[in-house]
C-alpha cells in the first residue's frame, strides 16, 4: 500500500506552548482517517503544517512522497484543503468564487469551467451558483468551502471539522459527499471532534489529546481498548458536579465524565456498580432520572484514555 | 498569469463595492462640483460669451487739440476698432449704428445684447483729463443678462483707462522737459501719440488674445486681474480631490491584504500551489492599477462634466504616473504598518487627509496661504504630485514637468519598497 501521506515526528511550537508533539501518523492512500480530538488538541495546527501555512518546529512530512519542506509547491499541488474556518470571497458569487480557486490551482479556459460546473454538481447547488457567497446559508456556504478544494481533483484531501456548525440536512450532504468522493478514489484526513462522524466515516482514527496522539486503529481496535467495561449513561435532577466527585470515588467504577447534564460513567460491573451509584446519589443530595447501560463508543474510549469528556 | 488573476479579482471586488467606488471616484466628482455650483456655474455662461452682438454708434470727432500736435486723435474710433478687431471674432460681433435712436431699436429687437454709445467728445475730454457726465460711454443693455455687459464694459474701461494713462504718461514727458527749459517739438508729440496708440492695440490684442478666457477673467467673483483664472481654479481644485482620492484609492485597494487575512482567504491561497510572492504582486498590481483606472475615468469625467482641460496628452501622463505611483507607494507603506482593516480606517482617513492638507490639496483655489504651507508640501508625495497636475492644467510641456514628476516618483518608489519589505517580512 502507498502511503499518501506520511508525518514523520511533526513539532510545533508557539512560545511556551507545545502545541503538536511529536506526531507520526500516516494515511495510507484511499483510506479515510480521522482525526478526533477535544479543542486545543492540535488537530487545526498539524493540519497548517501540512497545507504550508505554518512550517513544523520539528520533523517533516511527505504528502505523495513530496517533503513539504522541501517541495512544498508540489505537496500543495497534490493536496486540497478545506479550512475550518469559511475562506470564501463574501462578496463574489459561489461561481466567481470557485473560478478563482480554480485558477490558482492552475486550472484555465473551458477546463476550468467544465470542472466548476462538475462541482457545483457534487455540492448540489448549481441552482444557487450565480448567488453571492455572503447571502448563503450556513450550510451552503460549508458546501461551496468544500468545493473549492476539490476543483483541482487533488489526490489527498484534507477537511478541518468542515461540518462545524450546520443544520442536520446539510451535514448529511457533506458526509455523503467524503464518502463519495472516497468511493472514486480521493484520500481523506478528516478532523472532526464529533465522534459519531469518525466512527461512520473513517478507516482509521487517531485520537489526539494534548499535541499527541493517544490512540490508534480501526473504530473496533479503539473501541476494545475500553475491555470488558460497560458505559452507563446517567440523567439527574440537579447539576451533574455535585455527584460527579463521589461517583468517581465508588469502588468499580473506572471513569467518570459529565457533560451537558449527562453523567458517563465506565464500570467493570453495571450489576454491582449500579447500586452503589444510587446510594452515593442519595449521600449527595441528588435523585437519578434516568439511566443507559450502553455498548462503549469512541466517547469512553477517550475518556478510558484521558479521564474527561471528549467535549470539554 | 496568477498574478493577473489575483490582481483582477481584487479589482472585481473593488469595482463592485458602492463604498469602493464611492470613494474612487464619486466623492471627488461631486466635492469638486460642489464648488464649481459654488461659483455660479460658469460654462453655462459660455455660449452667451461667444455670441455677444454689441452695436455700436460712434458721436466721436477726432480731437485735433493735442497740444502741439496736428495728429488728430480719435478714441471714438479707437473703440470701434476694438470691438470690431479679429482677435474677438469668435467672441463677439460687432454692428456701427448711426444715431442712438437706431441702436436702440436694435436693442429692443434683441439684434444686439449691448450697445456702446459714444460722446461727442470723447476725445477732447479724454485727451484734457476733464471728463464730465456729458462725455461718458454709456451702455446700454438687455436687463436679462449679465455676463456680456460686464464683458463689454471691461473692454471700454480697459482702453479708456489706458489712454488716460498714455496721456497721463506724455504729460510727465512734457513736465520733464519743461523743467529743463526744453519743449517738445510737435512732431515729436506726434510720433509718440503715434507709438502709444500702436503699442495699445498690440495690448489690446494679447488681453483679448484667447476671449474665452479673458472674459472668464472678468467674471469670477472677487478675483482681481493678476489673479488665477477660474478654469485653472477649477482645475487645479479637481485635482487636488483626484490626488486626495488617489492616495485614498491605493490605500484602500491595499487593505484588501488585511481583509483577505481576517476572511481566512489569504490562508486559503497559501496552500495553493502558488508562490508567496506571485501572491503579493498580484495585490501590489491590483493597487497599481486599481488607482490608474480611477484617475483616467476621473479626468474623463471631470472633463465632461466642468469641462476641465488637464493639458498636454505628454504632460498629463507624467502627472498621472506620478501621481500612481506616489499613491501606491504611500498606500502600500501605510497598510505595511497596521496591524488590521480596523486600525486601516482612521489611518487611512487622519492620515492621508492631514497629509493631504499639508501638501495642498485642498487649499488650491486659496491664495496667498501662509508660507509655511509652500513648505510643508515640499515633504509630501501629494504636493509634488499636485505641482505636477498646475504645471500640466497650465499647458505646460514634459520637461516643464521633470522636477516633480522624478521626485514624486523617487518617493513613492521607495516608499513601495519599503512596504513591499515590510510585507514580504510578515507574509513571505
Ligand atoms: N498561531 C498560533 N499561535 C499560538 N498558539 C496557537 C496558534 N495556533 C494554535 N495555537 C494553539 O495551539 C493549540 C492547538 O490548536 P489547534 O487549533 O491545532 O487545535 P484543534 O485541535 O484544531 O482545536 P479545535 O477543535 O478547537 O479546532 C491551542 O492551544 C491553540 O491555542
Ligand atoms: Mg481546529
């Protein structure tokens, strides 16, 4: 297999702040790998040493075999990136937008326009393509950020949480959207910090915490490092801190995270544990409206790894 | 051909900003015509200036009592003859009546806009110093205008006034001769009347020599004759706001670079395969030309609009590079120096209109400014370009221009070299 791209001990330093530390992961062509992390991470900044935006402190990394330190225009030619963050003209028209983009992939004439016109197709809105950028929906302008990353049919792409923030309909579209592209053949490094998206799209997923990955492998490889634990999903009446420090003193239970009013907690024995969960509840003050006993998930894997929530 | 892409779309999104275009070119169309209605309009008078009809009726006798001459000397026919002379042809035309009661008829027929009524002796009293109300030039008008009156009796009292000062002047001849117990023989009087009367007309022609703009001239309000005519005035105001918005222009167009870092696509267009320095000469050229387009559309319209002549096709290129070229330098340099387009707004506007204001910009139809403004504008891009523009609107050739032009353009030359490091440094 060919590796598309390959990071070898990637660094990078702000100041004080380590931002990425040492990361060597590869993509192996044709494969979909994603990288799933809480904010900070460093996913966004491995990303920017790829793409040439920022160079590594340390290390280097070959994008279709080309060093990006030492070829970097032809590492970038063979990339397409999608930036977190909307990079569009707000005051161009989907269509001008994608033009330019095009042309400063090297696309010209009626090759160009062809291609445009195949990408707006992809993204579903060639009914809106005349329409300025800074008039579109959320979700659509997503849509056409993706787009123009793809005009130049790069063999890698690289999407940075391009679903942040969009409405469930159009969020589907794009999941669809890498999967097909994938289907055709493009390599994709996916950043995402929803694991529901890592879990249905990837191949492989790395799990980043802290400027380095914690863990590596297929979505079952990841989920059976959580072993024989079980994940039990809490709702309570009051806040989830003031129990959260008593449950994660009861005896069986591994770890313990609360978020958005949900406690999860990895328990050896849901049958044993249980009761003890209740009891402290009590202790505490507070009363149990619910409860999951669920299959572990990419959630309590990172929460077996790093003790918190993959949300903070 | 990326550097042209980069450098088309900045101009794109410019053109397509009604702020952008408000600012490039509508703003000092309409500051300048603001105070070209402040004035009155002035060529909605122009075509009144070209067809004066003036009659007029000649009472004059020549007058024979020079003292000691026997050239008679005749002013009635002196101002015939100035109205009637080729070199006010396109100006006016000019009709001799044979009494008052005719010229008047013809007045009230609108034959003709103006009559000059000439007194039977004119001359003698002219020639003796003693005017009376008797022997005073009446003119006799059409209530329902202005402009030609004013032209006609500035042409009387301009040679009536020279004649009174000719006879002035051989009085103190004759003084003078007297005193050393020496008379003028009356040929002598004879030639000199002689060659004052030909020295006059040939006055009297330079003064007329382009009508147009003699009579310009004579109608700004408040400006006394040795003062600039109101077509340069106007021009050299146009100018002043063309340059003020140039250096506005280019600083704007610059800022683009900031706004393209805070939208995220200046990121986005480095990781394109596409050199970091291609990047930044397209929105360098984007700035070049962005600020040339502005100042040939606003020559054109400002031509169309107040029908402002800029000069010598070769004359006005110079000016104009210059003022490109001193305008993208500064533009390039300030937005080197910011941080963001939010720190680019007071910058853009304290700074480039407190140097506007030092180097003239706005000041171009006030005379006699304290001297220290002269001075001032010496160390500003904008007064150099400004000299460069009155040298050009006053039909100056190129080489007239030379020393403005080279300075004008050293300083914005190092001025984008200066920026163009200082940008290359953050981006590159
Ligand atoms: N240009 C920079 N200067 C200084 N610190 C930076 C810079 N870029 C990123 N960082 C820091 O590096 C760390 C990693 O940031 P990064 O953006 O890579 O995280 P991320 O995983 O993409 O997070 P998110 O999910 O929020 O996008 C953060 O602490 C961030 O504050
Ligand atoms: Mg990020």
């Amino acid at each position: 297999m060919t590796l598309a791209i390959e990071m070898q001990n990637l660094h990078k330093r702000f100041g004080d702040l380590h931002a990425v530390q040492g990361v060597s992961l590869t993509v192996q062509a044709g494969e979909i790998l994603s990288l799933l992390g809480p904010n900070g991470a460093g996913k966004s900044t491995i990303i920017s040493m790829l793409s040439g935006l920022l160079q590594p402190t340390e290390g280097d990394a070959l994008v279709m075999g080309h060093s990006i330190r030492r070829e970097p225009e032809a590492a970038k030619a063979c990339l397409g990136v999608v930036p977190q963050d909307i990079a569009l003209y707000p005051d161009l028209s989907a269509r001008e937008n994608l033009l330019f983009w095009g042309k400063m992939y090297g696309l010209r004439g009626a090759a160009l326009k062809k291609r445009v016109d195949e990408v707006l197709e992809i993204i579903g809105l060639v009914d809106r393509q005349k329409g300025r950028v800074d008039k579109f929906s959320g979700g659509m302008k997503r849509r056409v950020n993706i787009a123009a990353a793809l005009l130049h049919k790069p063999q890698v792409v690289i999407m940075d949480e391009p679903t942040v923030g969009i409405d469930p309909q159009s969020r589907r579209h794009i999941l669809d959207n890498v999967k097909e592209l994938n289907r055709q053949g493009m390599t994709v490094l996916y950043t995402t910090h929803y694991m529901e998206e890592a879990a249905e799209l990837s191949d492989h997923i790395a799990i980043m915490d802290h400027g380095r990955v914690i863990a590596y492998g297929t979505h079952d490889e990841l989920i059976r490092l959580v072993g024989e634990q079980t994940r039990i999903d809490l709702t309570l009446n009051v806040d989830a801190g003031r129990v959260l420090t008593a449950w994660q003193q009861v005896e069986g239970v591994s770890r313990a995270s609360a978020q958005d009013g949900l406690v999860t907690v990895l328990v050896d024995d849901s049958n044993r544990v249980l009761p003890r969960l209740f009891e402290a509840a009590t202790a505490a003050g507070a009363r149990i409206t619910g409860v999951d006993i669920r299959e572990p998930n990419l959630e309590a894997v990172f929460l077996h790894l790093t003790g918190r929530a993959l949300r903070d | 051909m990326k550097l042209i892409d980069i450098a088309l779309k900045d101009m794109l999104r410019s053109f397509r900003s009604l702020f952008a275009v408000g600012m490039m070119i509508v703003a000092p169309l309409l500051i300048t015509g603001l105070i070209y209605f402040a004035f009155g309009g002035i060529r909605s008078e122009q075509p009144d200036i070209a067809t004066i009809h003036v009659g007029l009726v000649n009472a004059d006798v020549p007058s024979a009592d020079v003292p000691s001459a026997n050239v008679p000397f005749n002013l009635g026919q002196m101002l015939v003859d100035v109205f009637t002379d080729a070199g006010v042809a396109d100006l006016m035309t000019a009709r001799v009546y044979p009494d008052v009661a005719t010229a008047r008829a013809a007045l009230e027929r609108q034959e003709i806009d103006v009559a000059v009524l000439i007194p039977t002796g004119l001359s003698a009293a002219v020639l003796s110093g003693e005017p009376s109300p008797n022997t005073a030039v009446v003119i006799l008008h059409d209530p329902a205008l202005s402009l030609a009156p004013q032209v006609v009796g500035s042409m009387v009292t301009s040679l009536l006034d020279g004649v009174a000062g000719g006879r002035i002047a051989i009085q103190v001849i004759q003084e003078r001769h007297a005193a050393r117990g020496l008379a003028l023989a009356p040929a002598q009087i004879s030639t000199l009347i002689g060659q004052y009367q030909t020295w006059y007309t040939d006055f009297l022609h330079t003064l007329f020599y382009n009508p147009t703009e003699a009579a310009l001239r004579l109608v700004a309000p408040g400006v006394d004759e040795t003062a600039v005519p109101m077509s340069q005035i106007l021009g050299a105001t146009m100018a002043g706001q063309m340059i003020f918005f140039a250096f506005y222009t280019a600083a704007y167009s610059m800022t683009s670079i900031l706004r393209e870092q805070e939208e995220g696509t200046l990121a986005r267009l480095f990781t394109t395969p596409t050199d970091r320095t291609i990047i930044l000469g397209g929105k360098f050229l984007a700035v070049f030309l962005t600020v040339i387009l502005q100042g040939a559309a606003l020559m054109l319209f400002a031509r169309l609009a107040f029908g402002i002549r800029w000069g010598r096709a070769d004359s006005v290129l110079l000016a104009l590079v210059a003022q490109v070229i001193a305008a993208a330098g500064l533009g390039v340099l300030l937005i080197a120096l910011v941080k963001n387009s939010r720190q680019a707004g007071p910058v853009l506007g304290g700074g480039l209109t407190a140097l506007g204001m030092l180097g003239g910009l706005f000041t171009v139809g006030i005379q006699g400014m304290p001297a220290f403004f002269d001075v001032a504008a010496l160390f500003t891009p904008h007064g150099w370009v400004l000299k460069g523009w009155r040298l050009a609107l006053a039909a100056q050739p190129p080489d007239a221009l030379l020393l403005p032009f080279f300075i004008a353009v050293a300083m914005g030359a190092v001025m984008f070299v200066l920026g163009a490091v200082l940008f290359r440094r953050r981006f590159a």
